[in-house]
C-alpha cells in the first residue's frame, strides 16, 4: 500500500513538471498577448487556455457568438427596411390621394365706380391656332390667354354695370377655350403682306372686312375677321400717284366708301383726307385746314359728314370736302380719337384729363364723363356699337373698357398693352391695334360675355 501511494505521488510530479517544462516553451510575450486579447472580451481563464496546445474553448466560443450577432444585425437591418418601406409607401398614397381634392375659388372684392388705374393688366399680344368659335364661359371669371412673344394677356371677368373688374387670377384657364382671339401682324414692320407697322387706325365694315392703316408703310391693309390679310393699297392722292401719303386713321360711311386722314409730310404737318373705293382706287381729296402730327377721322352715319380732329379742334366737313365749322377747342385739351353713334351724338377722348366729351350732331356740348374713377388714365381709340355701347382704349393703364351711352362703366373688356385704336364689328367683334405692329380680333363672346353666360 506504501509503495502504491508512493508511485502515485511520483505521477503527479512527472505530470506537473511536464506542464511546467510546456510553459516555459511558450514565449512570455506571446502569452501576454493572448493574455490581454482574452481579457478584453471580458474572461479570466486560466493559463491552459493560453497554451499553444491544440485546443482553445475561449475562442470557439468567441467565433460564434460573432456569427450569431451578424445574423441578427441583418435581421434587424431587413426588418427596419421592409417597415420603412412600409411607411413611404402609405405617405406617397396620402399625398396623392390629398391633391386630388378639388380646391375652393376664392371670390373677390369689389367696389363701385369706375374702372381704377392700378388695375392689372398683362402685357403681350394673343397667339392663334383658328378662328373663334362661340364658347360658353361661366359668369364672373377671369382668363388668362396666352399671348406670342412670350407674352400674355388677360380676358376680364364678367361684371355688373357700375362695378370694378377684380384682378386677373390663374384659376380658370380653361373657360374660353373655344373663344380664341386672332392676331393680325406680329411679325415685324416690314412691308411684308400680313406685317404691320404703327397700325393707328382701324375700322370694320358692314361686310365684315378690317381695314388697317399702317403710318410707316403707308398703305392700308385689309383683313377678313378670320384674320386673312386679303389685299393691300397704298394711300396714294387722285392723279397723283407718286404721291403717297402717311395714313393716321380711317373710317367707313354708310355707303361702303373708305376715308383716310394723314399728311404727305411730317415736317410740315399739313392734314389731308383722300376717299377710297373698297378696292382702294383714289376717289377723292380735300385739305384740312389745320395742323397735326396724327390727325383723326369719324365718319357720321346720320348725314355722311366727315368729322376730323387736328390741333384739339374737331372740325366738321360736307360730304363733298367742303369745310362746316369747328368745336371743342378748349385750352389745355388734347383731343385724340372721335366717334359718332346711332344718333349722329359726336365722342370723342381728351387724354388731358381722362374723359370722353360728347356732343350732338350739330357740335352742342353734351356730357362727358370720366374713363377711370382714380388716378389717371389715358383715352385714345374709342367706338360705339349698334345698341349704344362706348368702347374706349386706355393706354396707359393698358385696357378696353366698355360703358353704356350716359358713360356708365359696365367691364373692362380686355386688358392689353398699349391699346391704340378700337373698332366694333357688325356682329360684336373687337378689333384693338397697339402702338407697334400688332391688330387684334376678339370674338364677340369676349366682348359680351352676359350673353354667353
């Protein structure tokens, strides 16, 4: 029993000895070192777990706890994907559903009087595809049109007399899509057909033709109310035909025969009016004893007289050219366009101070009135129609505005840059010219739009 106890305590001593002889064969540093790796993953093994052997518990159980956390950091990472996919999906169907809602129109103010002369207005001439046709726009709307050139201009919204038009909004643009106004010129000055250039006078005959005059060219050029230029003739004198004039306005009289006013020279300033037939073969001409940079001229439905404006005066002659009194001169006027309507009353715009003077057919002073209730405006072009109505072009603040025959305001019609000359055709058409080379047709629904209401 001795010996056996003995011998087993010899063993233990070989056997530790042996552990002690691998030890010292491990470099110190290498032991260090995977000393401190263990340590920093939070274990205190003990020195066999550091041993060069063959075996490492520590570090397979290291390895995979770093496959576990890597599986769940792709798990995490897809779950977060997939709810927040889930969650744009859901607020792009929110936004799509919310701007489909309609939208409520806002209405707008509106005070009494006339028209004001810090009204909107845009600028530009009117792009056309066709030829009007009737459309059916709602009441107390405003259209945008969009014009050539980049530019645009608005169509004013329908309002009862003795209100003023609510600035333009961009809500309603489809409204007149069927009632397009048609431009004539556009294209530059040149003495191209269909090229305008200073058209400052306008007017529409009974057949429905537009008869232009061009300054610069000096010629007139005729339109149909589609817009088609249809022929051309140059403002020559009877008998003379290396005479040519430079045209400022024209009219038409009851018979059909076409009359224009200008001057051979603008350094002398001394008026001439010739008559045209509708082919526009020299008839006749007389001279105005007045001077004038841009003379007028109005045609008296009621006896045929010819009414012309020069030097602020308005000045009235037989139909043979012979000379039947003045009126109107009142100091520090400027007297520009005339008209006359279905009585033989005599219109015609002072820019001095914004108003429309009217007297009998017989040159009595009647009434004036004023185009705009604030500010100042500027009244050039004006026309009437067959039930009494007055148009009138106020450049500077860049408009037509209608009103009844007592000078009432009823809407603006259009607003448009620089409006020059105006004329109303037979079955409601407006024709408005502006200062450069550009004559517009606007259908009769833009031009009463009561009636299409």
């Amino acid at each position: 029993m001795a010996d056996l106890t003995a011998q087993t305590v010899a063993e233990s001593s070989k056997n530790v000895f042996k552990r002690d002889e691998t030890r010292a064969t491990v470099p110190l540093t290498k032991r260090r070192k995977a000393a401190r790796q263990v340590d920093s993953a939070g274990y205190k093994g003990d020195d066999e777990d550091y041993s060069a052997g063959p075996h490492y518990p520590l570090a397979s159980r290291m390895c995979a706890s770093r496959w576990v956390c890597t599986a769940l950091t792709i798990a995490i990472v897809l779950v977060l994907l997939i709810v927040g996919g889930a969650f744009v999906g859901m607020y792009i169907n929110t936004s799509e559903h919310d701007s489909q809602k309609p939208t409520k129109a806002m209405d707008s103010d509106h005070t009494p009087g006339h028209p004001d002369v810090d009204s909107p207005s845009t600028p530009g001439q009117p792009a056309v595809d066709s030829p009007s046709t009737p459309g059916q726009p709602d009441r107390c709307i405003s259209e945008r049109i969009r014009y050539t050139g980049g530019q645009t201009t608005t169509i004013a919204s329908t309002k009862t007399q003795g209100t003023v038009p609510p600035p333009t909004s961009n809500s309603s643009q489809e409204s007149y899509v069927n009632s397009k106004p048609i431009v004539l010129g556009g294209e530059g000055t040149s003495a191209l057909l269909g090229n305008l250039s200073d058209p400052s006078g306008v007017a529409v005959s009974d057949d429905e033709e537009i008869f232009v005059v061009e300054v610069l060219n000096r010629r007139v050029q005729v339109f149909n109310l589609n817009g088609v230029s249809l022929r051309v003739f140059r403002t020559v004198v009877p008998g003379r035909d290396d005479l040519v004039m430079y045209p400022t306005d024209v009219d038409i009289d009851k018979d059909g025969r076409i009359w224009v006013v200008g001057k051979f020279s603008f350094a002398s300033g001394a008026v001439q009016v010739v008559q045209y037939s509708k082919d526009g073969l020299p008839v006749a001409t007389f001279d105005v004893p007045r001077k004038d940079w841009f003379p007028k001229i109005a045609m008296n439905a009621r006896d045929n007289s010819i009414i012309v404006v020069a030097s602020n005066e308005i000045l009235m002659f037989k139909p043979n050219g012979s000379f039947d009194g003045s009126f109107g001169g009142k100091e520090g006027a400027q007297l520009e366009y005339a008209t006359t309507d279905e009585d033989g009353n005599i219109l015609v715009t002072d820019i001095s101070v914004s108003r429309v003077h009217v007297y009998d057919h017989a040159g009595q002073y009647s009434f004036s009135f004023d185009t705009v209730s604030v500010g100042k405006g500027a009244p050039l072009g004006i026309c009437t129609d067959s039930l009494g109505h007055i148009i009138v072009a106020d450049s500077i603040n860049g408009r037509v505005d209608m009103f009844t025959s007592r000078g009432e305001f009823v809407h603006t019609v259009v607003n448009f840059t620089n409006p020059w000359a105006v004329a109303i055709g037979p079955r409601g058409q407006l024709v408005v010219t502006d200062a450069a080379s550009v004559a517009t047709i606007f259908p009769r629904e833009m031009v009463f739009p009561d009636e299409w209401a």
